[in-house]
C-alpha cells in the first residue's frame, strides 16, 4: 500500500526518463523512454497495460500520470514545479489513504497527491479483489470530465486481483473511453487480464526484478523460513505436509498475501534447483518440470479463480514433495 514515488535512498524521481526508474534497461526499448517519447508526440492512448515485478511498473505508470497533467515545455516532464506537479506529488510524512473496496471503511480510491484528475485504485486494505464497486466508481469519476481542463487518468494497481465482473466492466471503459482519458494499468502478467482488455491496450513490458536472494545474509527472513521448509519436504509423510500447510490458513486476504510469497518463493526454489541439476549434468525429471508448471497453476488459481490458500498452499506442498522425492 505504498504511496511513495521516491526513490529508495530519499531522492525525488525526475522526469519520465530512463534514470526516474530503478531497474530496467536504457535504450529506446526501455519502458521509460517509450512512455516519455509518448507524451513528448503527443500520442497518448486511452488504454495501458503495464506488466513486470518488482515496484518499477507502478512507480513508472504514477510518474507517467504526472506527466500527462504537468504543465511544462515539453522535454522534461513531470517538472515539479508547475502547479499541477506539486498537487499531484505524493507526501510521503501524510498518512497513508487505505482503501476500502466496498466504500464503507475508507473510500474505494484516491488521487495522486491531491490532484483531481489523477485517480489510484488498488486492493482495499482488507480486501481480496478489486471489486467492481471500485472500477464503477472510477468509471463515474473519469466521465465527469477533467477538472483541470487537460487529461484525467486512472490507474489501477494490481490489476491481477481484479475480480471477473470488474475486468468486465472495465472492458466497458476501454471501448468507450471518455474524451482525453487514459487508463493504465499495472499488473505483474498480462495472463491475469482478459484477452479483450488486452488487445485494447498500449502494453509496456518491464524487465523482472531482480531475483530474491534464497539463502545467506541477503535474504530475508521470511524467506529463509519458506526455504527451509522446502528444504525438509523431502520423506515428509502427507499429514506432516498438511500441517505445514496450517500456517496459511485464517483471513483470506492475509492468507492470500502469505500463499502469494510461498508460490513466488517456491517458483524461485524450484527454479535454482533444476538448475543446479543442469550444472551437475543431471537431466530434470518429468515430475520436476511438471512441479513448475503447476506452481504457475497455483498462482492463477489463487489470483483468477479466488482458490482457498490453504488449499492452494497443500497443494503445492504436496507437488514439490513428490517432484523432490
């Protein structure tokens, strides 16, 4: 739920530019200077699907946002210092806006800053999905028109958790979008988004984050937890599976949260070892290509279909421990 658009040594980011964006590659294939070569020609599309780890596609798509409102010469855009920069410029000492997606606890999205015309929908705090209660909300705000006079934006983030009926409504404002309004939205696979939304959409690919370290000093607890159980799947009879997977039951959204680390974890995992198998000179068994396979599976269950997580968790337990035997 971070609102910041900092980077995180404490510096602002700049302009739409290859360095206003941590990670990725420079060239004119970079996502960044594709973006800034857009709004420089004036080519703005109504529809965006950006898609990558990490925090890049998010923190890329709020300063492409602030670009399109900022009222400076083109060329260095967002300058951040005409009017419409500073109310769309984050503060990162205010406290943080948590959403709500049925509208009862905190609103069901917010705006950039305090500008008018930027729009931020995401998960609510407590929330599973994004509800079409949010995608109507931020359809009825878009066709108010622009308070500014300019464009207005919506950006949805974490769009992999839209539900089916708000992707559905939301294919209803990319064939009919409102005059000078863009949509964008951010997701980490574009699998996660109907192939209609899709073909209507600019996509912007971003390079993976860098890879989580697994083990030694760099890696983070949680992790080093996740691993070593992992490691100890190995000659685990099922009930001693099943009683790993208790840690991921309760909430659904917390629990969700933990599953979605185990799978990413996992993928990781797997990954390191069937290339370990390669450098030895040992051919990767069926099962464990298989296992691969399924734990993407797991992901898009979890995520499109709304699975249980501990059921998810148990099932994936139970693969890595029959790919590992």
């Amino acid at each position: 739920m971070r609102r910041a658009l900092h980077r995180r040594d404490g510096h602002e980011r700049g302009p739409l530019d290859s360095d206003a964006m941590a990670g990725t590659a420079h060239g004119e294939n970079d996502p960044a200077e594709i973006l800034r070569r857009s709004v420089e020609n004036g080519r703005v599309h109504s529809s965006y699907l950006f898609t990558g780890t990490g925090p890049a596609p998010s923190v890329t798509a709020q300063t492409f946002a602030r670009a399109l409102v900022c009222a400076a010469p083109v060329g260095g855009r967002p300058c951040e210092s005409c009017n419409a920069c500073l109310r769309s410029r984050e503060d990162e000492e205010a406290e943080a806006i948590l959403l709500d997606g049925k509208g009862e606890r905190g609103p069901t999205h917010r705006h950039l800053g305090d500008h008018p015309d930027l729009l931020f929908v995401e998960r609510g705090a407590e929330g599973t999905r994004i509800t079409i209660g949010q995608i109507r909300d931020i359809q009825n705000a878009l066709r108010l028109g622009a308070n500014e006079g300019g464009r207005r934006i919506a950006i949805v983030n974490g769009a992999e958790w839209l539900n089916p009926q708000a992707q559905n409504a939301l294919l209803r404002l990319t064939e009919e979008p409102p005059e000078n309004t863009s949509v964008v939205l951010v997701a980490s696979r574009a699998s996660a988004i109907i192939a209609t939304i899709r073909s209507r959409s600019v996509r912007i690919r971003f390079p993976s984050d860098e890879t989580c370290a697994l083990r030694g000093p760099d890696a983070e607890e949680d992790v080093v937890e996740i691993v070593s159980m992992l490691d100890g799947l190995r000659g685990r009879s099922v009930g001693e599976v099943l009683d790993f997977a208790e840690n991921y039951r309760g909430a659904r959204a917390v629990a969700a949260e933990s599953v979605t680390e185990l799978i990413d974890v996992s993928a990781e995992w797997l990954r390191q070892d069937v290339k370990a198998r390669v450098e030895r000179g040992d051919t990767p068994t069926v099962r464990t290509l298989d296992a691969y396979r399924s734990v993407q599976q797991l992901r898009r269950d979890l995520i499109q279909r709304n699975a249980n997580p501990q059921m998810v968790a148990e099932r994936l337990l139970l693969g890595l421990r029959d790919a590992t035997a």
